[in-house]
C-alpha cells in the first residue's frame, strides 16, 4: 500500500500530542517497518523540515524511533520521493474545497498513485472525503486497523 501522511507524524513523535499519541504512531512505525508498505514523501518543505527536526531529540525513546523513521525515509525501496516538478494538475473543484496548506498532500498522493491518505485534518478529510479522487481515512480509524508487526508479514 502506498501511504501519504500528514504531519501528525511528527507531531506525535515530537511528543506534541503526548505520551499516548507517541506510542500509538511509534507501534505504527514498527509495525510498518515489518510491512511491504511505501511511504510517499511530499514535495514540501514544511513536511520534510519537521522529519529532518526528529533527528535533533536527545531523548532515548524518540531519538531511537527518529531513527526507525528515517531508515524507511531513506530506503528507496520504502519511499516514493515526490519532486517539486512532479506535482499533478488537480482539478479545480477539488482545489477549490481543500485548505490551502494540505493542497501538497493531494498533490503527493495524485503524483505517486497513492492508496491511502492518512490525516488528522477533519477539514482536509470534509472536503475530499467525498469527492473520490483521493482515500482518505483519519489518523485514529487508520491506526486502529494497521496491522500489528506480528501480523504485517
């Protein structure tokens, strides 16, 4: 499955949504790692300075799973790298219901193929949820459902 998430990632990991939110995207994490899932990195920099900003903690907990996360960021063979130049023409009248900050997401996911875009953005889910061009599903019914590493192979 190809994957495009937003920064809730980061978010998580940095501790920002709490110890909870920390260890359910760190058991993702895991649990992806031991899957034959791709994660599809955005052409923005925003998305990439908040990854790149993981590496700086000094903790044991987060700076061992930054340093899971960048192992897959880092494997071509996990990732699909989106290119600034790559960036789809998305149709006007889904441009027009998106939030302006998340239309990179949509970008992403058109340009890579992706199957599923993951958010915890209740707007950004609102306005594609029912347009059809992109899965969208929210980080929590996400997380609830992504296998186990037990059961990822």
């Amino acid at each position: 499955m190809l994957l495009v998430l937003n920064e809730w990632v980061f978010h998580d990991l940095l501790f920002d949504n709490g110890d909870p939110a920390f260890r359910e995207t760190a058991r993702f994490l895991i649990a992806l790692q031991a899957s034959e899932d791709v994660l599809v990195i955005p052409a923005e920099e925003r998305w990439k300075r908040k990854a790149f900003q993981l590496m700086t903690m000094s903790d044991t907990r987060r700076r061992l799973i930054s340093r899971l996360l960048h192992s897959l960021l880092r494997n071509s063979d996990r990732t699909i790298r989106i290119q600034p130049e790559e960036n789809p023409q998305i149709p006007q009248e889904l441009l027009d219901l998106l939030p302006r900050e998340d239309v990179y997401l949509v970008q992403a996911y058109v340009a890579a193929g992706a199957d599923l875009l993951v958010t915890t953005d209740q707007g950004l889910y609102c306005a594609i949820g029912d347009h059809g061009v992109v899965n969208c599903r929210m980080r929590e019914d996400f997380l609830a459902e992504y296998p186990s590493p037990s059961s990822s192979k």
